[in-house]
C-alpha cells in the first residue's frame, strides 16, 4: 500500500500517461496543481514507485509509464468519475426509444457502447440456462409436422420442428401444449428437463424435440461493435491483426468477458488476461440483467493506457440501461 503522496504522483503519472500516450517526466509531475511538493520529492517518489514495481523508465534519458502493477493500483483506487450530461442523456435517450427483439436489442447495444467509448465493445447474450419460460405454442405447418416454438423471459426464443409418423389432430396437441405450458412457464431453462412427461401416442416426437430446446450446452451469443475502432487504437499493425483474430473467435472471447465475471464490474489488464500473444490489452466488462431471469455482461476492450475511469462508468450506465431494456 503507498503512502498518500506517493500514491497521488503515480495518479497523475497515469492520467497523463493515459492522456498523451508517451512517457511522462517529473517536470509534467510536478507542475500538476494537485501535488504542491518540490521537483526532488517527486524525483525521489519516482525512484522509490519504480523500484516497487509501480512505473518503469523506458530509456535513460526519459520520462516514466506505468507498469501493469501501477495500472491496476490506478484503477483500484481511482473513484468514479460522473459522465458529462450530453453523455448521460445519450444513453437515456437510446434505451427509453429503442424497441428491439432480443437479439437486436444486444447488437444495437454493442454498436451505441462502441460509439460511446471509441473502443470496440462486446455485449454477451444470456445463457440460456438463466432464462425463465415464458411461453410454449405448437403451430401446426402440415398435418404431420408441427413447430415447437419456447420463449423466454428474455424474449429469446428457441424452435424445433415435430414430424410425426402419421397425421396427428388437433385435440392431442392442444392437449399436450396445456399441459407444457402448465409445468413449464416460470421454470428456469436448465430445470425443464427433469419436469417434461408429455402423455400419448405422439409424446416420444415431442420429447425429442424438447430435450433439442432445452440442451444444456448452448452458448451464449456475443456480439461485437465498432471494430473499425482498432486502427486508431494500436499503431503496431501486428497487434491489430493478432487482436482481430481474437475478435473472431467467439468463443475465447467469451471466455475472456466471462474469466472474472462477478456480478460487479472487472477490469483485466494485460498479462490477467492471459493470451499470450497479446500484451496491450485490457477489458472493461459489466453484468446486465433482470433480479429474476437472464443475465448477461457487456465489455469494451482497448489498449492498457485507456481511459479507465470513464470507461467503467459508462460500461455501468449502458449495463444499467440494458437491464431495464430487456423484455
């Protein structure tokens, strides 16, 4: 732990290194307002930050930048900083007029959370075992196949389709489909499983088709905005083509959001992360949801000088908005 003013020059070390991008000297340091001590004090501070891991000095001769040490200390103990009202309306504005099914609703989101940062962002769909039922239907599409259609509390909606061996008439089915909706709605989806009985001659095609619905192992979809942004983000074109490769795979990226994911905030910063071959990178992500039903998280992913503090603020407020949002 460091002492008040030591901590308060690394804050400032950080702030204008995040700001400017290049190592930061103790002329910069002790010019800010908020110190008030003489340039050797900040010169012994700066000594004393990089021999405990704090900072590092890239060449003799210049100034001095963060180390993944001293950027985690500047996040855990930056407080919140409340966004500008043009900002706070934006986001007010796009969830009280944006009316989307749910998979819209996520891809919409991803885009907004991108323009609001200037990162890429990601928005991660519920998983499915966090939905809630709330509604089964069979639409008949011939006299032997049917469409089973499930929704969930968070308007996502899985469908199968039942052919039967024989036509089947309408008494059984709308049978069949009351006693479903009966032992189904407001069960969450990893528990249906165990209550699906459905009686009669056609139960054995029905049962096939819902074990199909409610199979435990689908994933979550993850949807991803403002990937044009990299360009501008890292100047090392090496770093933006092996970033984008990671973009495109799904899965890892999702189990990246998802690695530390309590139901608060989480920031990753470099080598926490751990993908290997990229080392100028961290995640901003938030949870989303209702108290009752899905959850989900949303991310915004840039290099390790991005602006923490207001990141994370807006990464909460559009987290906030979109719970509000879901059907």
């Amino acid at each position: 732990m460091l002492d008040q003013r030591r901590e308060s020059v690394l804050q400032v070390l950080v702030a204008e290194y995040i700001r400017s991008g290049e190592p930061v000297s103790s002329r910069s340091i002790a010019e800010s307002a908020v110190l008030g001590v003489s340039s050797a004090t900040i010169r012994n501070d700066l000594v004393q930050l990089e021999q405990a891991g704090y900072i590092a000095q890239v060449h003799t001769s210049s100034g001095r930048i963060p180390t993944e040490r001293g950027l985690r200390y500047f996040v855990d103990h930056s407080d919140p900083v409340r966004l500008q009202a043009a900002t706070r309306e934006r986001i007010h504005s796009f969830f009280g007029t944006v009316h989307h099914e749910l998979r819209q609703l996520l891809r919409a989101t991803s885009e907004f959370l991108s323009d609001l940062t200037a990162y890429p962002a990601l928005v991660m769909g519920p998983q499915l075992a966090s939905e809630v039922i709330k509604g089964v239907q069979f639409i008949r599409l011939s006299t032997n196949t049917v469409l089973l259609v499930v929704v969930s509390s968070a308007g996502g909606v899985r469908q199968e389709l039942i052919r039967f061996d024989q036509p089947v008439e309408d008494q059984p089915l709308d049978s069949i489909e009351a006693e479903l909706r009966r032992d189904l709605i407001g069960v969450p989806f990893d528990q249906a499983a165990a209550r699906l009985r459905p009686d009669g001659e056609e139960a054995s095609a029905i049962s096939r088709a819902l074990e199909s619905v409610f199979e435990p192992t689908q994933e979550a979809e993850l949807f991803v905005g403002g990937a044009h942004q990299l360009t501008h983000l890292w100047e090392d074109l090496s770093q933006v083509e092996r970033i984008l490769h990671l973009l495109e795979q799904g899965e890892a990226l999702a189990q990246l959001v998802e690695s530390a994911a309590a139901e608060g905030t989480t920031v990753l910063i470099g080598s926490e992360l751990g993908v290997g071959d990229v080392d100028d990178l961290a995640i901003i992500s938030a949870g989303y949801g209702r108290e009752q039903g899905a959850h989900g998280r949303v991310a915004v992913l840039g290099p390790t000088r991005m602006n923490y503090p207001r990141a994370i603020s807006v990464v909460e407020q559009v987290g906030e908005g979109l719970s509000s949002s879901l059907p």
